[in-house]
C-alpha cells in the first residue's frame, strides 16, 4: 500500500510541470486567436490598412506564442 502511495505521488510531481506548460500553451493560443480574429476585424473595417495591420498581428502573435515558450522551459 505505502509503495503505491508513494508511486502516486511522485506521478503528480512529475506531471506539475506538465500542466504548467499546457495552461501556458493554451493562454498562447487564446492570444493567438483573439489577435487574428481582431486583426480580420480591422481589415474588414478598413481594407486600406492591411499592410500595418498585418505587422501589428504578426508582433502580436509572436508575442502572445513567446508565454508559451516561457512555460514550457521554465516551467520545471
């Protein structure tokens, strides 16, 4: 009984790192996803805008995907 206790428990260590990096990918990709929906917004309202507007999505889509990078390395 004691050694399956302590095989549980070190399962739920060794998985907190993983569930960092995934609430940390999933932040990024709501990042993503808000940044690209809102990016097709202003084109819609504003055609002639495309070309900064695409920049501006693209620094922050780079932006929004570095947390997830930071929780998967940093998150051990």
């Amino acid at each position: 009984m004691i050694e399956i206790l302590a095989d549980t428990v070190t399962q739920v260590n060794s998985m907190s790192g993983s569930i960092q990096g995934a609430l940390g990918c999933l932040g990024a990709a709501l990042g993503v996803g808000f940044v690209g929906a809102k990016a097709v917004d202003a084109v819609g309202r504003n055609p002639g805008a495309y070309g900064k507007i695409l920049v501006m999505g693209i620094l922050g889509m780079a932006l929004a995907e570095a947390v997830a990078f930071y929780s998967l390395f940093l998150g051990k």
